[in-house]
C-alpha cells in the first residue's frame, strides 16, 4: 500500500517538473522506500513477524531403484532449513548415507542412498524423517531398474522417439498431394482441422504439465502458475518473432505458407519434445511399462501432427527439402524429449518444456485462424470451417484413448 | 524460433552428460546398525552415526532402582518418601538428531523407578511445575482418592501427596491421568513402580525394561519403539550379563496406539510371572505377547556365552527400535552371588 502511494506521489512530481534529474529520482524514490521495508522487515522489525510456527517440508522428487541400493533425490521445499536424519523403506528405519550433507537450505537438493536389495515390480514407500521427527514419503507403484544412459538406452529411446515421432510426422505429410488438389472450401476445412488438432495438443501438453506439478513439484514453486507464466511468456515471444518472420518472409526468400508451416513444425517440435520427456520419464520412474501398443497408439496420434504441418505447405510449390526438414523440426524433439526424461528427468524443466510447447501451439493456432480469417472473407463462421475444427478436436480425442 | 529448437538440443545434453560422468570425490565406508556396508561421499544417517547430544541413559536406566526417603514410622512399618516433579516443556533427542517434545517425571522418561516392599507406607509429593494439569495414577491397591484420577493437579507447581500401602506385590505402572490421557501418556508421563514381597525374591541381576514409542509426527502411529526410550540403544550398548547368573527383569509395556507389543528371548527361555503378583511361574517361554500396560518379570538365565538378541517379535517395532542384545560373559562365581541386594 505504502509503495502504490509514493509511486503515486513520484509520477505526479514527474508531471509537475519534467526536469531529467527529477524524474529519475522519481523513479528511483518508490524502490529507496521498498529497500528500507525489506530491510527492516530481516533487520529490527522481524520480531513482529514471529507469528505461526514455519514448519519443516521436504519433497522426495525423485527415487531411482540401483543394484542393492535405493537413491532418493530430496529437496528442502519448506519455509526453513531441515535436516534430513532419518531414512526408511516401508515404514522401517533403514541406514542410509546422505550426499553431499544432512543439512539442506531452502530449495537445496540432497541424494539419500540407502543399502537395499528390492524386489523388481514390487511397490516400495520410501520415507525420510526430518530432525523434528516428522515423516515425508513418497510411494513407488512398482521398483524397476533406474536407467543408465548406455549405448543400448540411447539407442532404445532413438528408436522410441522415431517411431512416435518422426514416422508418424512424415506420414502426416504424405496427404499433401490431396489437400493441394482440392477445392478452396474444401480446402478451408482441412486448415480449421489442422487448427482442432492443435487445440487439442495444446490443451494435451497443459494437462501433463500439470500431472509433473501434481506428482513431483512443490507447492512453493507454485505450479500452476508456472504453467501459465511460461504458456503466455512462450506465447507472447513466438508471436511477436513469428509476425517479424511472415512479414519478412520475402526477404528471407521463404514463402508465406512456408513461414507458417515452419512456425506449426516448431511448434509441433516442442509439443513432441513434451511428449518424448513423458515417455521417457515414465519409463525411467518405472511408472509404467512401456508396451508395443503405446507406442502405436502415439504413432496414430502423431500422424495428425504431419497433416497439420501439410495443410500450409499445399498453398506452395512442393519442397520435397522443405517438406522433410519441416517433419524433421516436429518429430526429433520426441527423441530429444525421451532422452532427458529417461536420464536426467527434472520435475521443473519438464514443466518449462511442456508449457513452452503449449504457448507455442497456441501461437500457430492464432496464426492459422488469422490466415484462415483473410482468406476466407473474414469469416470463420462458415460450415467448412467450424466442422473442420470439430472435426479436429474429435480425430485427436479418439486417437488419444489408444495412448 | 529456431534457436529456441536448438536451446532445447543443447540443454538435453547438458542435463545428460553430468549423469553419465561419475564425481570421483572421496569416498568414506561406514558399517550401519544392519551390518550393511556403506561407502559414500557424504555423511550417513543412521541411528548409529548421527552426532548425538543424548542426555538420557538407558544403560544406567535399565538397573537404577529409586528406594525413596526411608524411615521408620512408630508402629514399626517402613515410611518411604519419594518427591516427583512433572513437566512438559523439554526437548529431548529420542533417538538420534530427532528431537520431540517430552513431558516427564523427575526430567526423564520413563520416569524413576519407584521401589517399595508390601507393606511400607508410601508417600510421594507430587510437584506439577508443567504448564499443563497432572497427577500420578500408580496402578495397585489404594483409597480412590489417592488414585490420581479426579485430583488434578494445577500447572506452575501445584502439589498433591499421594499416601498408600505398597501392594499388592508385583510389578505396576504409574502415570499421568489427565485427559486426553493417550497425549499425556504418549509424551512420556510415565514409570514403573516395583512392589517387593517381605520375603524377598532370590538374588540375581535385576533390570528394568519399559517399552515404550514415540509418534514424533502426531498421526497417531509410532515412529520409534524402544526398550527403555532410546531405539537400537541395546543393540549398539548391549546389557552385559554373565553365565549362570540369574537374570530378572521387570518387563513394562507402555506402547500406545498398536494394541499388542511383545519380548522374545534368543538362545533361551524365561520363567514368567505376569503382573509379577505371584512367586511361582505361570510360563516357560520366551515369548510373550503384552497388551497395554500389561507387564510381568521374566527370570532366566544363560549357559553359553555369546550375543543373544531380545526384540519385539513383532518385527514393525524391532525395526522400529525395539531391539537389544545381551553380551553374556563366562561367569566366574558357583551360583548367583552377584546378585544385587535390592530392598534397602
């Protein structure tokens, strides 16, 4: 209240004198006053501040099954400094050592490895007690080996990541030849499809952003708005470089549907990345197990990715180069993803990804309504149009009950 | 836009690469209270290895008897005065670098052990300098109103003297019997109070064992078991014993939450005499199942010597704790005359 007030107060003295030397104090004064607060606050004032009890919180972010031995990654998520004292499987103390220390500041990671030969497929609760005596644990619904980036795992996930990545992108773009010899109208509604199956991916990435901030990340990262802090930031910068990019898209020496094919490729691209860390992360955290009929489930899925990525380009001459290094844009990310979410799984990072991704397919949806809008006398209300994004919605709906 | 796909490229390698290239920092071995081995670069957290600032005892717990102020009064009969003070203010390391919140008798849990012989006139001046209510309910044989139930005793020292004849023989619990009696309980208001017959039991080596939990995170389920407290205490400090030498311990169960608890003897059995209130032994075993409160003594003695454990065979508590071993040392005398002379 009291900093609203002097900024108030400076930016009428700015009005009054325009002189350079008062408007920079002016601008300056609001933040002198909020230092002396802060600063009172940490120094002579904290006594005030001394109400409630601040208790111990520490979240177990990640637990990894080694031979004869349980890794857990810890962070100190609470208002104050804990010290984790304690280690238990099951419920019973076990001994286990603690790196790099017991005492962990706020947001400090630690790893606990505790001596244990567990039983593969079995569920384990893993607990950690902290010096006050309160107990913290996190459930495993089934102990698998932890992956180790080996050749064989980086070679496995490559061919995961091609399978439901980049194949299925390529397929997509094999429709090109159809939606280019159809009518305008007909033609509208294979964009407005595009843009249903893009809604529906963007909508897809939130959801799973929001799953990691559920089940990995502490509430005093403040999940949910993370999500949506990076959707509208990611949103934002590729709006603004996109319309740098079709304005120029002359000078670059790219064509306009180009432009926007590219634009939906990279979008696509980290939609796919969020996807591959899903993946990969499931299968390192054991979560489930990875069969041959997920895998043909997202490969179905991702067929649409390549239709939507089509749907532009037929407005231009064939590229065959283009067309490829577009497909190439939106599906290796899917290998990339499952990589880092097999061997260096984050809870933080995936949320950034997985909501970047989202903000930039909401980008490419702007872009192609708008694309639709001017080509279409300024009207997205017509029937090939509405269906078409129906349409869209429903395909990629239906194909995401095989995943 | 795609600088942002090329970002994403490189920060997958630089969050995999770190995991594929080992630290090589100095590594440190430990052996844990399990036997496990542990090599690691940091510190390990085991009841065993993390410092402790321990202030109570076990080892001198397990044998201090608390015979009172003796006196005779003029009828002849025994007069033994025990002053007991409450509180409920102290932080205690229950097990190591876990502290909690104990209210106790005389500043420890379990609180002295009150000993008397059947018969002598027991007074004890209760002292509440807690900030809470309390009184001392002895489990036995007295008036109601010495009974420590409807007499609350007010904080900030408030007093009451408790009056009665020791009896009947055997072994009882006292404690505090204020509501919510589980909380006044749980935090440790509690003690053993030992009734000896006129005619004396045999000589032997005599300990106390209390078992007893703590829920150090209040969901109404033990964290901690122990003999006497302190978990695995027994087990890195076992209780040395000798070879024919007879044993008696006097076995109190004060768990609350879990509806059973129970003692299993390795490498022997025990003579048992449940509540103690009778001089021939109910059972042979070495096991028995003890409800709460419920308590007995066991005798017994060893012929081998060696490690011998003694743990809840509930395993949940002995991992929890509840576990201890008896060194038995080849003793050196006929029969039992190390026995230690109780009664004074």
């Amino acid at each position: 209240m009291v900093t609203t007030k002097i900024l108030k107060m400076g930016w009428i003295m700015e009005l009054d004198n325009p002189s350079k030397g008062k408007i920079i104090a002016s601008g300056i004064i609001p933040f002198i006053f909020l230092i002396i607060l802060v600063a009172y606050i940490f120094g002579p004032g904290s006594d005030l501040l001394n109400l409630g009890v601040p208790l111990p919180e520490i979240i177990i972010e990640k637990i990894d099954f080694l031979e004869s031995e349980i890794q857990v990654t810890v962070r100190n998520t609470g208002p104050i400094p804990v010290e984790v004292v304690m280690a238990d499987v099951n419920d019973r103390i076990q001994p286990a050592a603690i790196e790099p220390d017991r005492f962990l500041e706020r947001y400090e990671t630690a790893l606990v490895r505790i001596p244990f030969e567990w039983n593969e497929a079995e569920p384990y609760i893993i607990g950690l007690t902290v010096e006050d005596g309160t107990r913290f644990e996190r459930q495993v619904e089934a102990a698998a080996p932890a992956l180790r980036p080996n050749l064989e795992f980086v070679g496995l996930f490559a061919l995961i990541g091609t399978y439901v990545g980049i194949i299925p992108v390529m397929i997509g773009l094999l429709w090109l030849p159809f939606i280019r010899k159809i009518s305008k109208q007909k033609n509208h509604f294979f964009f407005a499809l595009t843009v249903g199956l893009l809604l529906f991916l963007g909508i897809d990435s939130i959801e799973e952003a929001f799953e990691v901030v559920d089940d990995h990340l502490s509430g005093s990262f403040n999940g949910v708005l993370l999500i949506a802090t990076t959707i509208v930031l990611s949103f934002l910068g590729l709006y603004y470089a996109s319309e740098k990019l079709t304005g120029k898209a002359d000078s670059l020496r790219i064509s306009k549907p180009v432009a926007i094919g590219l634009m939906i490729a990279i979008g696509i691209g980290l939609h796919n990345f969020g996807e591959g860390l899903a993946i990969g992360a499931a299968v390192g955290l054991g979560s489930i197990a990875f069969s041959t009929f997920l895998i043909v489930g997202f490969a179905l899925h991702n067929t649409t990715e390549g239709f939507a990525i089509a749907a532009p380009m037929s407005r231009g001459k064939t590229m065959i180069g283009k067309l490829l290094g577009l497909g190439m844009i939106a599906g290796t990310p899917a290998i990339f993803g499952a990589w880092v979410g097999g061997f260096a799984f984050s809870p933080f990072s995936s949320v950034i990804f997985l909501s970047i991704g989202a903000g930039a397919i909401f980008q490419v949806i702007v872009i192609v309504l708008k694309w639709i809008r001017d080509e279409g006398d300024k009207n997205l209300s017509s029937a090939s149009v509405v269906s078409g994004l129906a349409i869209g919605m429903l395909v990629m709906y239906l194909t995401s009950i095989l995943v | 836009m795609v600088f942002i796909l090329f970002g994403m490229f490189g920060i997958s390698v630089v969050l995999v690469i770190p995991t594929i290239s080992e630290a090589q920092l100095e590594k440190k071995t430990f052996v844990t209270h399990t036997g496990g081995v542990i090599s690691t670069t940091g510190e390990v957290i085991d009841p065993l290895y993390v410092a402790s600032t321990m202030e109570f005892d076990p080892m001198k717990f397990l044998r201090e008897f608390n015979y009172g102020k003796v006196s005779q009064l003029s009828d002849g009969s025994t007069l033994r005065e025990f002053t007991i003070i409450a509180e409920d203010d102290k932080i205690m390391e229950i097990s190591p670098g876990v502290f909690y919140n104990v209210w106790t008798f005389n500043g420890t849990v379990p609180g002295p052990t009150i000993r008397a012989t059947e018969g002598d006139l027991v007074k004890i001046n209760f002292i509440n300098n807690g900030s809470k209510e309390h009184t001392m309910h002895f489990h036995g044989i007295h008036p109601a109103e010495m009974d420590g139930v409807f007499e609350s005793v007010g904080s900030g020292g408030g007093r009451f003297t408790y009056e009665f004849e020791a009896g009947p023989v055997g072994v009882h619990p006292y404690h505090c019997h204020i509501m919510p009696l589980e909380e006044h309980i749980v935090h440790g208001l509690y003690g053993v109070f030992i009734v000896d017959p006129k005619e004396k039991r045999s000589p032997a080596d005599e300990m106390v064992m209390v078992l007893n939990g703590f829920d150090t995170d209040f969901d109404t389920e033990n964290n901690f078991y122990a003999a006497n407290t302190i978990p695995f205490y027994y087990q890195h400090h076992p209780i040395q014993i000798q070879t024919n030498q007879k044993i008696r311990v006097y076995v109190v169960n004060m768990v609350e939450f879990d509806p059973i608890n129970n003692l299993h003897l390795h490498g022997n059995l025990y003579h048992y005499y449940p509540t103690g209130t009778d001089t021939v032994p109910s059972f042979y075993t070495d096991m028995v199942t003890l409800s709460q409160t419920e308590r007995g003594i066991m005798e017994f003695e060893y012929l081998y010597p060696g490690k011998y454990l003694f743990h809840a065979h509930k395993v949940e508590f002995s991992e929890k704790g509840w576990i201890g071993i008896f060194l038995v040392k080849d003793g050196d005398h006929q029969d039992s005359q190390n026995g230690v002379d109780y009664g004074t």
